[in-house]
C-alpha cells in the first residue's frame, strides 16, 4: 500500500474514533473575575436570574448568584483544584468561594432562554455530574443539586439530584428517575476531610476533591479523584433523570443548583468552601474522559513486575510528591532501583560538601524513609517542584512483587501524587499482560503507542509488523483504559514521512 495513503487512512480512523469525546450540556469555569473580587450579581435584587457565571459549553445555560457577596454571594480566589484542567489542557486560574452563610448558585431557563440543550428540561437516560471542590466540614452539604420536589416514590421531600458531602464526611451520588426510584453510590465514611472554618477560615489545611457521579443506565457511579468509590445497580423500568413539575417560591422544577441543595422544597445543605469546574453532561463519562482525569498514571508489567510513571497529556507537570500504595504488600524496595531519587532526576549540586548533584537531602528527589512492600514514596523539596515532560514515560524499576497476586495478575496498587505546593491527586494504575507481534510497549494492544515507541527506538521491532497487527485489528488485554494521544500521534506519523526516527523513550 501506498505510505502516504495508508497514513492518511490512518489519521482519518484516529480522528473518527476520537471525534465522540463528551457530551457537555453545562459548563461553569469561574474564570471571569479577578481574585479576590466578589462576584457581581448582574440583576441587581435577590434572587432574581441574572447570567453571572457564564456556561462555556456554549449552550447557553447560564448560572446566577444569589447577589454580590455578603450573606448569599461568592468571591473569586486564586486557590484552584489543579493549576491545568487534564481534560482539556486549558489554564485553570480562579475558583469561588461562598462570602457568607446562605449561598448557591442556580439556572433558570425561562429567563436564560438556552439556545442548545436546555438542561432544566432534559431528562436524560445517561449523564454524569462533575464538580470540583475543596469543603467545610458539617452537616449535609449539596455541592451540585436538581430542584425537585415529589418526584421519588414515598420519599417526597427528596430533590431529583445531589452531589454532596455527609456528616460523617462520606461522598453521596443519588438521583431520582422518572419512573420515581431512587438510585444512589455512597462511598465509606470519613473518604473526604473538609476543613473547620474556625481554625482553618481559608482552607489552606484542606485538599481538592474531584467529584464525579455518573449513571449509565444500567449502574449508578461515585467517583473522588479518579478512583470508583462506590457502585450500586439502577433497577427501573425507565432509568432517566426526573425533572418535576411543581415550581417552589424561589426555585423552579428541574433547575440545577450549585453549592446548595434542596429538601422539601426549601433551600439548604449548604456546600460551604471552594467550588471550581462543574460540568453536567448528558452521557456516561470514563475515567479517561473526566474534566479532572489525571494527567499521570503507572504502568505496571504484571509479568516482570516493572512499573513505569508516565505523562498522559499534552502538557508539562509540576509534581512534589508522589505515592505507590498496595494493602497486600506487592510492592518491593529492593526491584525499585530506578527511583527519581536513584535517577537524581531534576537534581543540583547543593551547598553541601562536593559536587554530586543529588546526593545531600534537599538537592532533588529523596525517597522516603517508610518505604516497604505496601508503600513507595518520593518527594522533592525544592521549592519550584519538579517537571515531568508531556508524554514522559520514566521507569522506576521492577517495583511491583508479581509473587503475591501470580504472576501476569494484576494486583491492588493505588497511586497519588501531589502537585507542587498544592493539593494531593489521584492517578491511574494501567496493569499489562502479555504481548503480541507489533505490541512493542507490551501493554497488550498494536496501538499508536507503539509506533511512537518505534519511531523514538526502531530497534524495539519491525514497523511492518507492527503495521499488519494495526490493520488486523489486534484484541487488547485487560487494562484499565488510558486514552490514546491521539493529537501526537498523528503528527508524529506525519513527522515519520518526512524525517528519519530519532530520539530516546524519557526514562528508558
């Protein structure tokens, strides 16, 4: 086959597959105002819609603020859930935070007059709920709401939808269908730790919380921070999201809310703290395709135990800590021997006695001194953090026991980072198994990872093979799905035309 036609071919597969990312139907950023300003309330009097936190999806779903500041209201701040959104790649500046003890925000779609789908009538079969949030502690609190009242079977005072935190500090997901069932995920108590507005007024003791309820129809799902905390099955004759149909004084049926909720049929449940980047979206979103997915994730090889950090995204991260924990002690100091400490990766020769960059405490990454089979931990302490590249991938070594759960089993590894001087994430865990003929990264699948690998080290294979598996249409192993940079790829196939391969994997 022609080279050039077979590659075009190629991008224009990549992009149709890729072409279906998200179906947004709101989205609020905060990223209209100035730090530490209140946000205006247009209208004017209380309560009555105005469009002063504008919807960027372009739908016209716009939310309004109680008013400005005081006792209902909510100021810009500069403490934000992530300095980059993962999902998008767009800076991530302001968030808000309520000024006063009765907030929220809400939509009103016979005022905003929607122009694409209007989210206070859609009663969709599959959606998902994100929201970003940094909270108080105390009582229940409503982070994203559906106005709604008599909506669920016997329990009338129920709204349509929350997204919130409990008492005892256990996320919630619950939702009512249409058909009047109530259907929710709730995770362990004590999974989330707010702050107390009494010695901690701004928070700065507290971590971020990416929230993320999904239903796909068939389950409903709570996520916080990337990791499924809680699952349970949606038994219904018709499983879409009610709407209602009796209005309140000062809401209306099937409006949304954020940063309160509503129980029967008065405001309440107060989402107290920091709130930033809250998406709704009208189908079931992966992990992959969260507005806060991670930007970093390990690979483990389940067969030689060697665990790889990698970049994900298309951009730079600035890291100061990072965390590899398993409950059933697979991990292993001795097989981690290309640590970033080991590597003295980012390091300098600091003011101690000679001229080795990386061998005092301080001069890069140190790893810690618990480290043992169920933790590896590393963290650097220089104050400008340490980055790793857009699409790095950095061995670490075979720190992964493949004794304890046999070999070419996956195991039970949970992976965290911490942004530098900012909060702690959660990443992904990618288990691999065994290859086949073009699989080149061994991850169990002839994807364009592969020929990215080959471009960077030709010697890792024959690019005709790997071609044929890609034409075939190889099956994949058991992996928990990492999206494919699609966007590199394709330059980088389209690079390979013109220039000859070059350059080394990061790490390798």
């Amino acid at each position: 086959m022609n080279m050039k036609l077979w590659i075009l071919g190629l991008m224009t597969a990549l992009a149709t597959a890729n072409a279906s990312y998200a179906d947004t139907v709101a989205y609020w950023r905060f990223e209209d105002g100035t730090t530490g300003t209140d946000v205006t309330h247009i209208a004017g009097a209380d309560n009555t819609f105005s469009a002063d936190i504008l919807d960027v999806s372009g739908n016209g779903n716009h939310l309004s603020t109680w008013n400005t500041g005081g006792c209902c209201g909510y100021a810009y701040r500069d403490d934000v859930s992530a300095p980059v959104v993962a999902g998008t790649g767009a800076a991530n500046n302001l968030s808000v935070k309520n000024t006063g003890g009765g907030p929220g925000m809400f939509t009103k779609a016979a005022v905003s007059n929607p122009t694409g789908v209007n989210i206070d009538t859609m009663t969709p079969s599959t959606f998902t709920v994100e929201a970003s949030w940094k909270f108080e502690n105390g009582g229940h609190r409503t982070v994203v709401g559906r106005d709604a009242q008599n909506v669920a079977t016997g329990e009338g005072a129920l709204a349509a939808l929350y997204l919130q935190a409990q008492p005892d500090n256990s996320i919630k997901f619950l939702f009512t269908d249409v058909a009047g069932n109530v259907h929710q995920a709730v995770s362990a108590p004590g999974l989330a730790v707010g702050y107390n507005f009494g010695s901690d007024p701004d928070g700065l003791n507290a971590d971020w919380y990416h929230l993320v309820g999904v239903s796909d129809g068939t389950d409903v799902k709570l996520y916080v921070n990337n990791k499924l905390v809680a699952s349970s099955p949606i038994v219904s004759a018709d499983p879409r999201l009610a709407v209602g149909t009796t209005d309140g004084g000062d809401w209306d049926a099937g409006s949304w809310s954020v940063g309160r909720g509503l129980f029967n049929g008065g405001h309440g449940d107060r989402a107290y703290g920091f709130i930033d980047e809250v998406r709704i979206s009208n189908s079931a979103l992966t992990p992959t395709e969260f507005l806060n997915r991670s930007p970093l994730s390990i690979e483990v090889d389940t067969t030689s135990g060697q665990i790889t950090l990698r970049n994900d995204v298309s951009f730079d991260v600035n890291i100061d800590f990072y965390e590899i924990v398993s409950d059933g002690g697979a991990l292993s100091v001795a097989g981690w021997t290309q640590s970033l400490d080991d590597r003295n990766f980012d390091a300098i020769d600091g003011p101690d006695v000679g001229g080795v960059a990386g061998n005092s405490p301080g001069e890069g990454w140190d790893q810690a001194g618990g480290s043992n089979a169920n933790q590896l931990v590393e963290q650097f302490l220089r104050e400008e953090g340490s980055i790793i590249p857009a699409g790095a991938e950095i061995i670490l070594g075979n720190a992964f026991n493949t004794s304890i759960f046999g070999a070419g089993n996956d195991g039970d590894l949970e992976f965290s980072f911490g942004y530098n001087g900012g909060s702690l994430a959660g990443g992904l865990v990618e288990y691999l198994s065994a290859s086949l003929p073009g699989d080149f990264n061994g991850d169990g699948a002839v994807t364009g990872r592969d020929f990215l690998l080959w471009q960077r080290n030709p010697s890792v294979g024959s690019l005709a093979v790997w071609q044929a598996a890609y034409n075939g249409g190889a099956l994949t192993a058991n992996a928990t799905a990492v999206p494919e940079p699609t966007t590199v790829i394709l330059l980088s196939i389209a690079g390979a035309v013109v220039v000859s391969a070059r350059g080394r994997l990061v790490g390798a």
